[in-house]
C-alpha cells in the first residue's frame, strides 16, 4: 500500500509540473512580453509557433540578395526580423 501511495505522489507531482513547463510557463511569458509591448507569434500547446517559422524559412530561402545591398539579416533570420521590425519603438 506503501509503494502505491508513493507512485501516485511521484505521478501527480510530475503531472504538475509538466503542466506548468507545458502550459503556464510559456503563457505566463507571452503576457509578461505583451505587458512590455512586445509583439510576437502565437504560442500554441506543443507546435508552438513551429508552423509559422517553416513558413518564413522557406520565404528565406526563396528570396534573391541583391548584389549591392548589405542587408542580410531579413534573409537569414526571418523569423526574428519579422517579430523586433514590427515592433512598435
């Protein structure tokens, strides 16, 4: 009866914390960031923004560098220009 008590103990706690790593943790975040004016993709259980970062890196890839100019960062980190270019200054 012991052994079963202490399993159920060990399951629950890990139950809640996998819950706050999973779900209260990168919530509470996106609030926090929100509060400050920042601005970013969507947070969604387990994918996360994985779709949209897809996306971009595709758009990435597709896109031609012109010769002349020596701005490189909206190809190569097209995820991060697309959240720190849209915010507000």
């Amino acid at each position: 009866m012991d052994h079963a008590l202490l399993l159920v103990l060990a399951g629950s706690w890990l139950l809640g914390r996998a819950l706050v790593q999973l779900v209260w943790r990168p919530r509470a975040t996106a609030a926090r960031f929100r509060a400050q004016g920042v601005r970013g993709l969507p947070y969604r259980f387990l994918r996360g923004s994985f779709d949209e970062m897809s996306r971009m890196k595709a758009e990435g890839e597709a896109m031609a560098l012109d010769v002349c100019n020596h701005d490189i960062l909206p190809g190569l980190c097209l995820t991060l220009s697309a959240v720190f270019f849209t915010m507000p200054l």
